[in-house]
C-alpha cells in the first residue's frame, strides 16, 4: 500500500515539474517581427552594453510594436530618457521594456494603442507603435529600444541577443552612435553635437510600406545588410513563399543573393511563383550564381545565357581574342590581350 501510493507521489511529482518546466521556459521574439507574416522585420542598429542596456531596432514611424512573449502589462506611461514606454511581466521572472513609443496624440505622455496596466498580453500582439519619444536625435531618431530584465524592480537587464536567435540584422552603424538607435537613455548622454544621417520621415514611412523581398538562400545576409544599410526595410522570403509575399503585402521587389537559386534550377513550383510574381508586376533583381544553368529558373530564363562563378575562367591572360577590326582596339599590339573577365 505504502508502495503504490509512494509512486503516485513521485509521478504526480513528475508530472508537475515536466509541465511547470513546459509552461514557464520563455522564448522571446523579436518585437517588430509579425509572427503571421515574415521575419527579420527590423535593423539592429545599437547592440547591448555596458552603457546601453538593451538593443535599438529599426523600422520606421508607427511600425507596429508587439509583445516579444506572453505576459502582463506592469507599467505604462512616460519615463525619463525612456519616453514613452510599456514594460511586460513574464514567466521565469523576466520582464520586456520598450521604449521610444510613439506617443498618444491625445495625450502625450501614453503610448498610442497602448494595452491597460495589468491585463494579459499573448505573445506578438502589439501593444505600441515605433516612434522618437524620450532621449532620442529629435525627429528623425525613430527607434524601438528594447530590453529584457530580471531580478527585483527588473534591475538586471540582459543581452537580448542570447534569447533572440532569429535574424535582426545588424547594418554596422552601431558603431557610430549617431544612426536611428543611437540613444543612451540609461545614461545622460547628450546627442546636441553629435552628426546623423539626414534621412526624413516620410522617406521612411514610404519605405514601411515598400519594403524589399530576399530570398532566403544564398548569401542571403549579405545582401540583407547591404540592402539595411541603405536603409530600407526589407523582408526575407522563404523560397516556397513568394507569391503570398508580392499578393499580401504589395512588395514589388525581390532580390535573389549571390548563389541563391542553387538547387532550385529544377523546381518548376518555384519557376513558376517568380513567373506569376513577375506578371504581378513584381522585379526580380538576380546576383551571380554558381552555374549558368541556375538561371534557367528565372522568368524566360531558358533563353538568357551566362556563366555561373565556378563556370567562369576568371583568368586574365590573353583572355580575349580579337576577331575584327574596329577603332576601339587602336594601339593594342596582341590579337589576344590581356583582359580581366568576371561573371
Ligand atoms: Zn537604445
């Protein structure tokens, strides 16, 4: 008798710590991400320090800012340095700060479309807009500093790089304080003297809403952050996902990285999404390639001839062969010069 209940104790007991352990391990995304849509919406542009407790993450005005995990809302208001402000409670003792919202029109110091202080949030709801309110360079430093915390009152921050794994790019000038994001709102850093690119907020809130598609393959992040850091939003997308992409959110660029289509030259589900993203009225703008062939699956691909990279002699040495006579070649001495060719 003693023995049966014994092991009912211990396998309640069990049972309890594999649920409480299921129900309480957080797993944080990134606040300007949609869940329903894509990923890597945002640009880091100032990551977590010493001085700087949180990371900065650039949309633009009015993105919509969601909560990065389930939780409750514990604070909402105005704080210094911080401007206007949300901070969510989670399981495991953390807690998510955002800041920079934009503000409330109607009343200046609550965010617009903030949630009530102390309802539950479910995670990706959103619960504020991008915005430049607080320690920030005046109008054109739109920015989400966000933060994740732990310990009494949230007094530790932590890097929320080790809890977001998913990519947010991070377009390099974070090194530069100085691009959107380049606040210090734990501090009392003064950004008075400081130069900042001069880029205007209708430019960014057209940008919102035109956006640039990557493929997700390839040197996929590469092309992300050369596109960041001119400062346009862009979306990754999934190879199996392109259409939904151009119909849904009006996005009529796509761009195809460096090595991109390989292994998908013989797709005919994806060759036939770029056709219809095309005739849709979408723009496909296609880097180098391994193979000649990898082209083939571009619209009308099958009648565009090129060398892929690993095709490509590269060589320089008598490279050439002039076969007729024309001005242009006045002075050369060789009928095959030297001549770098590429791609
Ligand atoms: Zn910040």
């Amino acid at each position: 008798m003693f023995k049966i209940v014994f092991s009912r104790v211990f396998i309640l007991l069990f049972v309890f710590i594999i649920i409480n352990n299921l129900y309480s391990a957080v797993q944080f995304q990134s606040p300007t991400d949609n869940p329903y849509t894509k990923i890597c919406d945002g640009i880091a542009t100032q990551e977590f320090s010493s001085t700087h407790k949180g990371i900065d993450i650039w949309n633009g005005l009015g993105w919509p800012i969601r909560a990065a995990e389930n939780g409750k809302v514990i604070f909402v208001g105005t704080v210094s340095g911080y401007g206007c402000t949300v901070v969510l409670e989670h399981a495991d003792g953390y807690f998510t700060r955002y800041a920079h919202l934009q503000a409330d029109p109607d009343n200046k110091t609550m965010p617009l479309d903030a949630p009530v202080s102390g309802t539950a949030i479910i995670k990706g709801q959103i619960i504020g807009h991008q915005g430049n309110t607080g320690k920030v360079k005046g109008a054109t430093g739109i920015h989400l500093h966000f933060e994740i915390r732990t310990g009494w009152e949230y007094g530790t921050a932590k890097d929320p790089r080790s809890f977001i794994t998913k990519c947010l790019p991070n377009n390099g000038k974070s090194k530069k304080r100085g691009g959107p994001g380049g606040d210090q709102p734990d501090e009392t850093y003064d950004f008075e003297d400081e130069s900042f690119p001069d880029v205007s907020t209708e430019n960014k809130t057209y940008m919102i809403n035109n956006y640039i598609g990557v493929l997700n393959e390839g040197y996929s992040l590469s092309s992300s952050i050369m596109i960041c850091s001119n400062w346009h939003a862009i979306s990754l997308v999934e190879a199996n996902n392109i259409v939904p992409l151009l119909l849904e959110d009006n996005c009529r660029i796509l761009f195809i990285p460096t090595g991109g289509l390989y292994g998908l030259s013989d797709s005919l589900f994806f060759k036939s999404q770029l056709e219809e993203y095309v005739k849709s009225g979408g723009v496909i703008v296609c880097f180098a390639q391994q193979h000649g062939y990898d082209y083939k699956v571009l619209p009308k691909g099958e009648e565009l001839g090129a060398f892929g990279w690993l095709e490509d002699m590269s060589c320089q040495n008598a490279s050439v062969h002039i076969d007729v006579d024309s001005p242009i070649f006045a002075g050369q001495t060789r009928v095959e010069p030297n001549v770098n060719v590429d791609g």
